[in-house]
C-alpha cells in the first residue's frame, strides 16, 4: 500500500474516533432506548386495546404474528406486550403530547401508522437519568409492588445509585424501605453544624432493619443479656455482608468489638463502620432487649473517645447508631436532643417476625452464608 498522505490519516482517526464514540453511546443508551421503543409500543397498545378499537385477543395476535415475522425475536410475548402497556400507562405524564386522540391512530387500512417514541417531558425533580438508568424488568417489578408515584421513584433512584439486582429490589421493597428512610430518631440537625451534612446523615439510616440473618433460637437460648447481644454479634459479623446492604451504601466495615484504650480504661464498641458519604466513623451498639436511656449515654460517651482517639484530622465528628429490639421514638426524640453527639436510635427485626408472604420470599440463613 502507497504511503497515505497525512491529510487522509488525519480523517481515517476522526472518523475511526466517531465511530468507537458512537458504538460507546449505543452501549451506554441502550438501555435508554429500549425503554424509550417500550414507552412507544406501550403508548400504541393502549391507545388502540383500551378504547376497544382492536377487540379482544389483539395482543395474542400480535404477539404470535411477531414470532412468526421475527424468528428468534425475545421480550414480545403477551405478558411482555401488556408489561409495556402498564409501563406507559404508569408514567403518561413523561409524555408531553399525552394523552393522544385516539382516532389518530385510528387510519385507514392504506395509510400506515407509525409508532413514534413519546415527546419526553423535563419535569421538574422527576429524576429522567436514573429512569432510564433502570432495567426494564426492574421498571415491571416496581410496578407491580408499588403503587404510590413517589415510593415508586424512590425505588427507581435506589436501584439505579445501588445498581441493585432484581432480588435485592425485591428485598428493599418487602422491607419497606421507602417508609422508613429519614425516620430514625435523633439528634443530627443540632449536633452537626452543616445543614447539608446533617441531612445526609438522616437519610443514611433507618429507623428500622431487617436482619433476616439472625437466629433467634440462639438469641433466645439464654437469658443473660450480654450473652444474648455477644450472640446478635456474632450472627451479625458473620453475615457482615449482608448487614452492610441492610444498612445502604457507602458503608465500609471497620472492626467488631473495636478496643480503645484511654487512661487506663478499655472501651470496646460493637460495631465500627465507615461512611464515605458522610466522611464520618459510624459507631454501632447492639441491644438484645428494648431501648433503655443508659444507652445514650454509653454510646454518647464512645463517640467522644472514638473523635479524641480513632478519627482523623479530615473526618467529620463520628455519628452513633443504638440498634436495639423496640423503642418509644417519641421517648427517644425527647431524651436524645441534650446530647451533644451526633446519634439515633434504630430497632430490627428478624426473618421470623415478618409477614408470611415476605417471610417466604427471602433467602434461607445457609444461602447467605455462602456468599460469604
């Protein structure tokens, strides 16, 4: 081959540039229009089945006629085809020309019809980038679990910030999650100056959690408390895993039974965590039983040793977590607002203590295991 002249390699690497860009933008929207083709074909089949243009059995048709066009074609049987119908029906308000006059799609046997993606709406705090972000079969599992518009976005945020799998999704909708986001009581807003950072802290806990690891023969096989919170420890670590799921994400275990010496006294703290969000060691002390006032003041007293001891000059003060079986938030909230470190106080339940249709949903304690 001749030597090519610069002018013309200059134009094969603009032109070999654009097309690993374009093939890189197909990888990382596809996903996007997919749902986009799903919100379309959706639109169509609702606009023609709901008004009774089609008659009964259309989709069954349509679904056997695409097999037979499109060999090898997957995602159009029946249940999907009505998936997508569900779909834009649930966010019909993302499309800007909805709702459509359906004699427009009503023509003539000689014209043909075009399914045209839906014109999307910008709507304020709707969050577009994390929707489109979702899998389309995640989309349908919300759909069917959810029904408020709001918990519905939520679980859409949560699954695109922590790429949870269908499972997981699964899991966090059966625990309920939505409901129980920013309800911990504490003391966050007075004792961490910035506002922003204070906010942050409240959404990253719970009020409540679901340890659906833990034996609760073995919590109950003694009677002695400390035996039975050294037991909820050792489930705990074990499955520390899990646990750190429970808790949300940017959470990065430290150490169990963490020893700090100061003045000759040994303090040792259940459960050590980091937050990278937050920027802050995240103390955690386990209760078998229910909340007591003392709490607060051991663990108040573990943060200013943790601040003095273990944190580092560019982390922000250490944040406390008592995780115990039931609590009066109301007592909580009073008692908790003349501390001076930043806490709260958490309850959790176990596998057994849920509901049986969830109860069965979950996986056994060996299964969780051997993730480990």
């Amino acid at each position: 081959m001749d030597k090519i002249e610069p002018k013309y390699i200059q134009a094969v690497e603009l032109i070999k540039k654009a097309i690993l860009q374009s093939q890189y933008n197909a990888v990382r929207l596809v996903n996007q229009e997919q749902l986009k083709l799903y919100l379309g074909i959706g639109r169509y089949i609702s606009e023609n089945s709901r008004s009774g243009f089609w008659g009964t059995g259309a989709l069954e048709i349509i679904s056997a006629q695409l097999k037979n066009d499109l060999p090898g074609l997957m995602g159009f049987g029946v249940s999907s085809l009505k998936n997508m119908r569900i779909f834009y029906e649930a966010w019909t308000t993302l499309d800007e020309k909805s709702p459509t006059a359906i004699g427009d799609l009503q023509t003539s046997e000689n014209e043909p019809v075009i399914i045209c993606q839906p014109q999307l709406s910008n709507l304020d705090g709707f969050p577009m980038q994390e929707f489109f972000a979702v899998p389309f079969t995640h989309h349908v599992r919300i759909l069917e679990k959810v029904k408020d518009r709001d918990e519905r976005i939520y679980y859409i945020q949560r699954t695109a910030l922590s790429h949870l799998s269908k499972d997981a999704l699964l899991k966090a909708i059966s625990a309920d999650e939505y409901h129980h986001r920013g309800a911990l009581p504490n003391n966050f807003l007075t004792t961490i100056p910035d506002v922003k950072s204070a906010r942050r802290a409240i959404r990253a806990f719970k009020d409540e959690y679901l340890l659906d690891f833990i034996n609760v023969e073995e919590l109950d096989a003694d009677d002695i408390e400390d035996v039975d919170e050294k037991v909820l420890e050792k489930e705990i670590v074990e499955n520390i895993r899990d646990f750190i799921l429970k808790f949300g994400k940017d959470f990065l275990f430290v150490d169990s039974q963490k020893v700090v010496e100061v003045k000759g006294h040994v303090f040792k703290i259940d459960l050590l965590f980091f937050n990278r969000e937050l920027n802050a060691l995240v103390a955690v002390e386990l209760k078998r039983g229910p909340f007591k006032t003392a709490y607060l003041g051991q663990l108040n007293g573990y943060l200013t040793v943790l601040d003095d001891f273990v944190r580092k000059p560019h982390e922000n003060p250490s944040i406390g977590l008592v995780l115990c079986k039931s609590a009066d938030k109301s007592i909580v909230e009073y008692l908790i607002k003349d501390y001076n470190k930043p806490m709260g106080v958490a309850t959790y339940r176990t596998k057994e203590e849920m509901p049986e249709k969830f109860r069965n949903a979950l996986p056994d304690i060996e299964d969780l295991k051997k993730l480990l």
